[in-house]
C-alpha cells in the first residue's frame, strides 16, 4: 500500500519534471527556431512576414546576402571579420599560453602582485579603457585598421588567463623536476614537454580567442567608421525592419560556425565557466 | 618603511661603496667599464646618453607641457597652430613612464655593477654574454616570457587606465575639445556629478536601477541556472545531453545576434505585435521611450535567457563534484528534499561559487549590450543624455562616446570602479568561502 503510493508520487513527480523541461527547452528552443524560418522567409521585411512564421519560404534571403552587395556588403563584413577572428585567436593563444605557463609554473618575487593587479584591473569597467583607446587611435590617427583591432584583442588577452592557468596547475610538477635533473632547460622543457601535454587547452583558448572577435560589437563599432571596414557584427546592426530577412540570413551564417564550436567543445565549456570558481 | 629602507641603502652606496659602483650611480654604465665589462658598460652608457638626449630634446617640455596642457589656443584667423591638450597629456604620461622604466634601469644597472664586485672580489671569473643570454634564457625564463604578454597588458589596458584617470580631473569634453584648450579642474568633474542638479538626478536615478537591475538579475539568472541544473541532475531525467544542448544552443549563439533578434520580435512590426493587432488591439511599443516598465522586464527576462545557461553550466559543474553520502545519510536520518537541499545542496554551491557570484554581479551590473541593443541612443526628460533602463555603463558610453563628455565620462568610470571593487571586496571577506576555507573538504 505504502509503496503503491510512492510510486504515484513519484510518477507526478516524473510527469512535472518532465513538463518544466519541455517548457524551458521551449523558450530556449523557439527564438532561435524563429531566427531560422525567418531567415527563409519570401519577404524581406518583418512587416510582410506576419507572426511569427513565413507564409512562403525561399532561399533569397541568403541569396541576396552574397549577391545585392551595393548597400550591404556582407562578403566583405564576413572577410573582415575573419582577418580580425584569425588574426587575434594566433596572437592571443600565444599570450595566454605564456601568460599561463609562467603564473602556473614558477614561483618569482612578482608573481603575486601580478596576479592581484590583474584582478584589480578587470575591476575598471572596460569602456574606461575603451574610451581611452579611442581617444588615442583617433589622436595617432589609427582608426578604421583592421590590424589594430588584432593588437587590442590579443593583447587584451593574458588578462584572461585564469581558466589555462587551471589546466597547467593540474600538471604535476615532477615532471618538470625530473627533466631539469636531466639537465633540460626550461625552453626545451616548454617546447618538448608543455606544448604536446598541453594541445586539447591549445585547442580551447584559439577557439575562444577565435570566438571572441568573431561576435564581438563595441570595438568594431567603435573603431571601424568606414562602412568597407565593418565586421558582421557591426554591418548586422545597422539593419533595419524593413530589412529582417537579410539580418536573420546573415544572423544564422555567422552563428551556425559558432554553435558547432562550442558543441564540439562542449566538455570544456563546463570546465571554463567554473574556473572562476577554483581558487587561486 | 621599505621605501626608507630603500633610501637609506642609496645613500649608503653613495658614501660607503667603491668607487666603480659610485661612478655607475651617477652615470649608468660607468662602473662596468672600470671592471672592463666594455659591451654591457656601453649599453648602459648607450641607453644613459638616449635618456639625457630624450630629456633635452623632448621629455622637460612634455612633462611640463602635462602641467600647462597647453598655453597657446590656435586661431585659424591668425594662423597660430596652438597647443593640442590631448597630445600634450598623452606625450606627458609617456614621459613619466619612460623615466619610471629608467629609474627601473637604473637601479638594475647599480645591482649589476655591485654584482660584478662581489665577483671581482672573491677572484671569480665574471661570466660572458654568451652564458649570461643562456641564464637569462633559462634561469629567467618566467621574465622572458612574461615580457610580451606585460607590454601588451600595458600599453592596451594599464595606460587607456591611467590616461582617463588623468581626463577625469580636466574639464575635457563637451565644448572644450582640441583645438581648444584643456585646463585641470581637481575634482570639479566628480563634485559636477554629486551636486549639479540635472546630472546628479540622472546619476542618483541611474545608480539606484542600476543596483536593482545587478540584484534582480543576478538573482533570477544564479537561482535560474541552479534550478535548471538540479533539474536536469534528477534520476528520474532520461537523455541528459539531448535537454542540456537546449540551453547550451541558447548560451552558444553570440550574444549581440540574440538581443537584435529580441528587439525584432518586440518591435512595432514584429510577430509579439502583429498577433496584439490582430487580435484586435492597438501595437504596443513595448521598448519605447515612454515604455517604463515594460522595456525593464523584458530587459531582464531577455538577460536571463542569455545568462541562466551559463549559470546552469556552472551549477552542472559542481554539483557533478558534491558527495552523495551527505544526501544519503539526510534521506536516512528522514529529512525532506526540500530541507535536504535548503541544509545541503544550497550551502554548499553558494560555498562553492561565491567567486563566480560576485564576477555575475559585477558583470550584471555593467551590463552594457543589453539596454545598448533593446533600446540604445534614448534621451529622456529628467535624464542628462540617457533613459529610464540605462545602466551606468550606458550612461558612461552615451556621455563620453555619442557625446563627447570625457572628463564626466571619465569620472563616472572611477565611481563605477570604486562601487565594484569595494563591493567584491566586502563580499569576499565576507564570504563563507574566505571565512572558512575547509568547510566542504
């Protein structure tokens, strides 16, 4: 009798559970389902589309995105955007993984402060130094550079070094012992040894260094006034209503690279988010 | 007391030491060459005589330039150039940073020289370039390779820093940009934002949303992604991946695509009104200027579809490493699932991401795309260039970049620094996590 009633509450337990998940994979679910029909939509402007489903679908949406390039040049955003994505994914992995390596390896009078001053650091609202940085390309006269944006981004980028610092940290440390009893120094161990242990973090940081500018707004925007200069994510807000299946077109072909990123990195994606959670 | 200690051991150096380490004191380089060490002596010499030349040619005016910044206004009529204030800041605080990396050099080339002494002294050998590079490659591998990653770090963070701490105290912006001229104001920009009444009403009224917002949001997004976590974490959920890669397509799509998308849908022409009119009723303008409270609410929900997946990722994360005999040994002594997880679970995850909980609320509270994409560029009545859903983040963009008030823009920035730091920092004492730190091993 007793048991017989568990299981009944067990199962409306089962049911409601089940019905939240729905329900929540639901919001998550319909948006980005709304952006996809739409960018297949006949018409071109949100008005016609009427609710939120296409009466007709059709691929002129992303047709007309690589064709009617006169007002917006999406080939170009996408080569742009790529130059600046590649370009500082290269240099920023390079600065993180040194960056890393050295905090997470050694032990030198400094190391501490230069941690803390990191943190300290992160604490100033990014547009502060944004604003400045403006001010001194416009002052230097080095605005609508694709280029500078690469140095702002990888040099940006030691700052975030927590989440790789985690991963050396987790290389035991005898090993490096051992190598320099046999005499290697520390370039050869950084070459023959951390390199290869260290490929699938390699991986992560050139991905999220990749992934950053890929989707990044207020730098581009802030930077690239010139309408040849822009990056997709730039060109894709000056879109308007009357323009809505262009912009989920051009929408979905940025984010599908993305999306199968971070799925094809999924077991780090745990790691990374929680790092800030390890303590130093 | 160390920087006395400092001090006391130059003075002791000057008056006590030999007179190779004197020479090098006053001169860079010198002390070397009497100890015959000709090549690093000449690079010292070398950088020593770059340093007096720079000083001459350019380093006094600009430093002085960083005190008048500037006192010839140009004058087209005239044909006078004038002085430009934003150079002359930028050419002042380069000058001081290249005498702190001198001074810095400086001292290295006293520890040099005294180094070679003591090896003079005992009768060793002093070592040649050739094994110095080899040390300094191995020995100092860390400076080595820290040294790229620090410049970038310097130059692209730590100067824009420093140089709008310094905008802060001048009256930069608005009318007076170059080819005017810029003057120091102490603190007139920061007592501008606490007393002038138009921008004081709109701090006061921006900072307390803003502190609602980073609660609110905070919040809704932490107990949000926990929930969805324990959720899916239950026994009784079958293909765990497939309702996880939901949220995670949510967190994966790039945030400025996601709120864009937002914004059409909620827009005059967009599905959420076509279906209120042909309903028969009137479109509604749900982010517009006179939106109120409807803008906010979407504003936070929309912040919690972006953000719950990562906050749900995170509580995956941790409650994957919590033990199972502590729920085991509750369900034995009788205790519900609800005190179970009101003693265990909740416990020990606000243990466990306290760090993580105060970066959310920071980066909450300066949330800048939210607000920037759902309904940026809006000035209201009451409002010194902003609206009623900015943050101060925005506020700080539309002041310093749409309209040109560096100096207030500047001085805002620090306000916002000071409220983060302090608040992260009280958190953290505060916290569990720092009061005691074996709780959950």
């Amino acid at each position: 009798m007793k048991k017989n009633k568990m299981s009944t509450s067990k199962k409306i337990d089962t049911v409601v559970t089940y019905v939240i998940l729905i329900a929540v994979c639901f919001i998550f679910f319909f948006p980005v389902l709304w952006l996809i029909l739409s960018s297949f939509s006949k018409s071109g402007s949100i008005y016609d589309i009427g609710g939120f489903f296409p009466k007709s679908y059709s691929f002129d949406g992303y047709h007309k995105l690589f064709t009617d390039t006169e007002m917006y040049n999406y080939p170009n955003w996408l080569k742009n955007t790529l130059f600046v994505a590649v370009g500082s994914s290269f240099l920023g992995t390079i600065m993180v993984i040194l960056t890393a390596y050295t905090i997470s390896r050694f032990e030198f009078k400094s190391r501490k402060m230069l941690m803390k001053s990191t943190l300290v650091l992160s604490m100033f609202p990014s547009f502060m130094g944004m604003t400045a940085v403006y001010l001194m390309m416009v002052n230097f006269g080095l605005i609508n550079k694709l280029w500078s944006l690469i140095l702002i981004y990888s040099a940006g980028a030691p700052m975030g070094y927590l989440v790789q610092k985690g991963y050396f940290d987790t290389i035991s440390g005898s090993i490096y012992e051992a190598a320099r009893i046999d005499g290697a120094n520390n370039i050869t161990i950084f070459r023959k040894m951390t390199l290869p242990l260290s490929k699938p973090i390699l991986v992560y940081t050139a991905l999220t260094s990749f992934a950053w500018p890929w989707s990044d707004f207020i730098l581009p925007n802030l930077l690239l006034k010139k309408k040849d200069m822009w990056t997709v994510a730039v060109g894709l807000m000056h879109l308007g209503e009357t323009e809505f299946t262009r912009f989920a077109a051009g929408s979905i072909f940025i984010a599908v690279p993305i999306v199968i990123l971070y799925f094809a990195l999924s077991r780090f994606l745990i790691q990374g988010v929680s790092s800030g959670a390890v303590k130093q | 007391m160390n920087v006395k200690e400092k001090m006391i051991n130059i003075k002791d150096i000057l008056l006590h030491s030999s007179l190779p380490v004197r020479l090098s004191t006053c001169i860079m380089g010198t002390g070397q060459l009497v100890y015959r060490q000709w090549l690093s002596g000449i690079l010292y010499i070398g950088i020593f005589a770059a340093m007096v030349y720079y000083l001459i040619t350019s380093g006094v005016n600009d430093i002085i330039g960083f005190i008048t910044l500037g006192t010839v206004e140009a004058d087209p009529w005239l044909r006078i150039k004038g002085d430009d204030s934003v150079i002359m800041m930028l050419r002042g605080l380069l000058a001081f940073l290249i005498i702190i990396a001198f001074l810095i050099l400086h001292v290295a080339n006293i520890k040099h020289v005294l180094a070679i002494e003591k090896l003079v002294k005992s009768g060793k050998k002093i070592p040649g370039l050739r094994k110095k590079i080899d040390y300094v490659l191995d020995k100092k591998f860390y400076a080595v390779a820290l040294a790229l990653p620090i410049a970038g770090v310097l130059v692209f963070n730590v100067i824009p820093i420093i140089f709008m701490i310094i905008i802060s105290f001048t009256n930069y912006g608005g009318d007076i940009v170059p080819p005017k001229l810029i003057d120091w104001i102490g603190f007139g920009n920061f007592k501008k934002i606490l007393s002038l009444t138009k921008i004081k009403d709109t701090f006061f009224r921006i900072l307390g949303w803003n502190v609602v917002w980073a609660v609110a949001s905070t919040f809704l997004n932490y107990f949000g992604g926990l929930g969805l976590a324990l959720l899916l974490n239950k026994k009784c959920v079958k293909g765990k991946a497939f309702w996880r890669a939901f949220p995670i397509l949510a967190y994966a799509v790039p945030g400025f695509i996601t709120l864009l998308a937002f914004k059409f849908m909620f827009s005059y022409g967009g599905p959420v009104n076509y279906y209120i009119t042909s309903l028969g009723g009137d479109a509604v303008g749900f982010l517009d200027i006179d939106a109120g409270i409807k803008a906010k609410i979407i504003g936070l929900c929309v912040n919690a579809w972006i953000s719950i997946p990562t906050s749900m990722l995170l509580a995956t994360g941790i409650l994957s490493n919590m033990n199972d005999d502590l729920y085991e040994a509750a369900s034995i002594d009788g205790a519900t699932k609800w005190k179970q997880f009101y003693k265990i679970t909740l416990p020990f995850v606000i243990f466990a991401t306290t760090p993580v909980l105060i970066t959310t609320f920071i980066g909450n509270f300066n949330n800048f795309g939210v607000f920037y994409f759902l309904r940026g560029g809006l000035y209201m009545d009451g409002y010194f260039l902003a609206s009623d859903t900015d943050l101060l983040i925005n506020w700080l963009y539309n002041l310093s970049i749409d309209n040109n008030y560096y100096g207030i823009g500047a001085a805002v920035s620090l306000i916002i620094f000071i409220i983060t730091s302090i608040f992260s920092l009280v958190v953290y004492i505060n916290s569990a996590a720092y009061k005691k730190e074996d709780t959950f091993r």
